[in-house]
C-alpha cells in the first residue's frame, strides 16, 4: 500500500499490472498469514477490492502531485532534508491507506478462529526465522553482500544501469552508514506483539452497533499507524543515504531518474481515470 516506497521497487512496465491486482496479491498474502476460510473469503476479496477502488479514486491525484515535485528535482543535487521531506509529505498518503484498510479488516479478523491464530503464529515464527537468518545473524560479510545487492537493484529501476565504480562507491557509502538490525528486530517483534494482542483481545467480539465497529477499527488503525511509525534517527540516516546515493549518479543517469518517474505518473494518471 505505501505506492511511494514500492515505485523504487519496479519497472514502469509493471506499476500498472501489479496496481491493479493488489486485492489478488493482498489476498494470497494474508492467506499465506492465516489460512482464510470460506466464509471469511468473499467479504475480504469484496473488501480488497473496494479499498483498491477507494484509493483510485481518491488517493492517486495526491500521490501522482508528490511524484511530481520530486521528479522536477531529480536533475539536481537532492540534501537528505529533502529527500525526508518528500517521505513526511507521504505519511498522511500511508495513514489514510491503513486507516481505511482497517475498517474493512476489522470486522473479518475478530472472526479468526483459535486454529487461525495458531496458523499465524506459526507463520511469523517461520518468516522471522527467514529474516533473522538474512540480516541479524548473517557474517559481515554476508550482511554488506544482501544490503548492496538490494540497494543497486533499487538504484538501477530508477537511475538505469550502475558502474562498476559505482557499485563500489555504493559500498563504501552503505559500510559507514552501519543499520541497526537489532532495533529493527526488537521494532518487528513489538509491532508483531500489538498486532496479535489484538487480534486476540477483538476475537470473537459482537460488533452490532456503529458505535462498537468504530471503537474496533479506530484500535486496529492505533496499531497498524504504531507499526508504521518511522524512528527519526533511523529516518534520518536513510535520507541522507539516498541523497548521497543520487550523488554517485551522472546526469544522464538523473535524466533517466526524470524519464522513470514521469512513466510513474503517466501510468498513475492512467489508473485513476479507469486504466
């Protein structure tokens, strides 16, 4: 759902497709978390749907405006204050998305069965297991390999192709700026605690009343919105990392950055008005 973030993540190409199949892809992905069953099936595939049809409508113009002021930048010097101020200006973009998605979400959850719960926890454990394994007790050397694998992958979706040179600056600068997995992981596991004290403390529950779907859904957007908060120092320190990213680029490389995010728009354009 944060469509700023995912657009590093993909090729022009693929924004409209994946965009479009969002309910698809949300719901075998929360399958995947606990084992939906048939009478929970049709109301979450109606729900998805019609947050994606919401967002349409009603997000993209603010997300598509925000691509703009960035893209008109990209041929420039970028400081890590702007790059931060670009992610600030986003964050309403993602609360409204998690506000709106918890509505919908709240009253099929607190249907989840005991044997769903079990399921989920099952499902975390072997996705923290994978995450563990990958970034908190992988070798240094390991750790730098995944962290510059992925940051070149990101770069080239949006700058083209990098240089070997490149690549090498782009080490250099992820070796001195050292991420903090621990707090990551200790951030992961509180987020994953408050979700299921939810998940555990709603269960069950009648909501027969406007008065108590609202009270459930304004306490699952209190969680979901905790999970999305973003540590200032963390925020920081990865803002300044991507200007000094953008920095090891030529300018036919911030020519391609331009090209990349006017495709972003062009294809967001599109969906809103029915593509």
């Amino acid at each position: 759902m944060t469509l700023f973030l995912c657009l590093t993540l993909l090729g022009c190409s693929a924004l409209k497709l994946l965009y479009n199949q969002l309910p698809t892809v949300s719901y075998w992905w929360l399958d995947g978390y606990f084992d939906i069953n048939d009478q929970q099936a049709p109301d979450l595939k109606l729900g998805l749907r019609d947050v994606l049809a919401w967002h349409k409508a009603n997000e993209l113009p603010a997300v598509n405006a925000l691509l703009s002021d960035v893209e008109q930048q990209l041929e420039k010097p970028i400081t890590g204050a702007q790059m931060c101020g670009w992610f600030t200006r986003f964050e309403p973009r993602v609360n409204a998305v998690l506000d709106r998605t918890a509505v919908m979400a709240a009253p099929i959850l607190i249907t989840l069965t005991a044997d769903q719960l079990r399921y989920f926890d099952k499902a975390i454990a072997e996705n923290n297991a994978e995450w563990r394994e990958k970034w908190l007790d992988a070798s240094p050397e390991d750790l730098m390999e995944s962290r510059l694998e992925r940051a070149i992958e990101n770069l080239e979706r949006v700058y083209g192709p990098i240089s070997r040179q490149q690549t090498e600056a782009v080490k250099a600068r992820l070796a001195k700026e050292a991420y903090d997995f621990e707090q990551n992981w200790r951030n992961r596991l509180r987020n994953q605690t408050a979700f299921k004290g939810w998940l555990v403390a709603y269960r069950g529950r009648v909501l027969d009343t406007p008065e108590a779907k609202q009270a459930a859904a304004q306490s699952l957007q209190a969680v979901w919105r905790a999970t999305a908060e973003w540590r200032m120092a963390e925020r920081q320190q990865t803002c300044q990392l991507l200007a000094d990213f953008h920095s090891l680029m030529t300018p036919a490389q911030w020519a391609q950055a331009v090209k990349t995010y006017q495709g972003y728009q062009k294809d967001l354009q599109s969906l809103h008005l029915g593509g």
